[in-house]
C-alpha cells in the first residue's frame, strides 16, 4: 500500500476507533510496526493525530491543520504579504487582453490572481490552486500540463518530456523564486527545478517576482542564470547593492512600494488566512476530511 493510501486509512481507523495501539495498526494495515510507527510520526507532526506510548489517538478536528499546499506556501504566503501584494498587482498590469502568459506556483505569483479578474488572457500555470483559483475569479483560458501533483511543492508535474507545455508558447513568464544571487535563479527543491525549467524554456520574457528579502536567500540549486532574465520587480526595501547586482547583468528592475492595507494579513503574524473565500490554507477540517472521503 502506497504511503498516502495507507496513512488515510489509518486516519480513518483512528476516526472510528479513537486509540489505536501499533500492533492494532500492523494487523490492520498489513504493515510492519517500523511503518506503522513512521506513518505515526508523520501524521502528527502534521497534528493529524497524538502520538501516544504504544499507539496513537484521535485528536479533534479544530487543532488540526491543513497542509494541502506546503508548510512553505502556507507560512511563506503570510511573511512580507504586503510586499508580494504590490509586487503582483504590478506585475498584473504588465499583461495585455489576449495575450498568452505562464504563471509558475509561488505565493508572490499565485497573488496575481486578485488583479487578472477582468483581463481576458491565455494562461498557463503548473500551480493546481492558482489554476483553480483562476478558473472561479477570472475570465482567462486556463490550461495546466498533465500529470502528477506535488502536494508539498504545489505543483503538476508531467514525466514526460513531451507534455502539453510543449505545444504553448508564451510572451511572458512570471516566476516567484527561492532566491536570487550574482549565480541567478535559485530553488531548494529538485522537483520544483524539474517543473520551472521546461516552462522557461517556453517563453520569450522571463520576469521574476521577488520581494526583498529573496536577496538574502541562498539554496544549493541554480534554476537559470540571470542572463535568461529580462526583468525583477520587487519592493523599495530592496538594497542598492542587489539593484546594481541586476542591472550590471543587464536585468531590468522594477521596484514598487509595499501595500499600506493589506488584504492578506499582515507581515509576519501569522494569522489564518482566508485567500477572498476560495482557500483557507488553515482550515482545520479540510485536509482531514479530503483524508476520509
């Protein structure tokens, strides 16, 4: 049994019989008590359940949490929110009616999706929320390549290299990234380099959303060097040293000053958030109950 099959079933086992013992669960689940436990260990780090000696037992749903994208997107969606408003309402206003444009699956991009109600565009994005939010709240022809979902990366990732990306073409990518250095683009995640470099190579304009504290940041992986960039839009606390960095590469930046109101909650809070009705990243019944059904 597969790790997501098995883990649902023991959450239902759990919701049935409220304390489970690891020698139930083995029996159960026709698993060894080296997975049982490690299932058990994975669940309630993600307070899906409470590990007790022996076993597990249920919890209730309220101090459950939701993780059906990454702890990263959740948390990172929260951090610098005013920052990654103005950002992606700017970037927004760079599209035209009609044109075709590719969205990757970053926080900064998927708040986009606020500012493209009304334009009538071609999109394509490799983001299972953004395509979602973006069918309910706009008007755009949405379209997504084929394959699996990456939970935690929130992306749609094709094993084949002659997916449905091959055949679109875009004027313009916008692309939130882990980082930026004299190196250029930079991501922590294997699978997340996988999915960015077959849509960049899709496109004519590559621009990069990036808030300022992405200058800070390094990661072991180099998505594409900066000469592939054509512009950075971030905000005005963007240091001089960062802007000479870009412009010296030949980087077009764009800097935009931070919301004063902000619709997403505030910097570094932490609070819930609600993304205009569609998403609530830490709703505590979601997850679990997408586990059950």
């Amino acid at each position: 049994m597969v790790n997501h099959k098995r883990r649902k079933s023991l959450l239902k086992l759990l919701a049935e019989h409220q304390v489970v013992t690891v020698p139930q669960l083995v029996e159960w689940l026709n698993a060894s008590p080296a997975t049982v436990r490690r299932d058990i260990n994975w669940l309630a780090d993600r307070k899906l359940l409470a590990r007790t000696r022996g076993g597990a037992r249920n919890i209730e749903q309220k101090s459950r949490q939701h993780p059906l994208a990454s702890e990263t997107f959740d948390n990172n969606i929260q951090c610098f929110a005013s920052r990654k408003r103005a950002i992606a309402r700017y970037a927004a206003s760079m599209c035209s009616d009609e044109e075709t444009i590719i969205i990757n699956g970053g926080t900064t991009t998927f708040m986009m999706a606020e500012f493209l109600t009304e334009k009538p565009l071609k999109i394509l994005t490799n983001s299972f929320l953004m395509a979602e939010r973006l069918l309910v709240s706009s008007k755009s022809e949405v379209i997504v390549p084929g394959g699996t979902i990456y939970r935690e990366q929130n992306v749609i990732l094709s094993p084949f290299d002659n997916d449905i990306t091959q055949h679109h073409y875009a004027s313009k990518m916008f692309m939130s990234v882990y980082g930026l250095s004299l190196l250029g683009l930079m991501e922590a995640d294997p699978v997340l380099i996988q999915a960015e470099k077959r849509l960049i190579s899709q496109t004519e304009e590559l621009i990069v959303l990036a808030d300022s504290s992405k200058f800070a940041r390094r990661a072991g992986l180099i998505l594409c060097g900066l000469d592939r960039v054509s512009t950075v839009i971030t905000d005005t606390d963007v240091s001089d040293k960062a802007v000479q960095m870009l412009e010296q590469s030949g980087v077009k930046v764009i800097t935009v000053q931070p919301d004063q109101t902000d619709a997403y909650g505030s910097e570094h809070d932490g609070d819930a958030l609600s993304l205009d009705g569609q998403y609530d990243l830490n709703s505590p019944n979601t997850y679990y109950m997408e586990m059950l059904n």
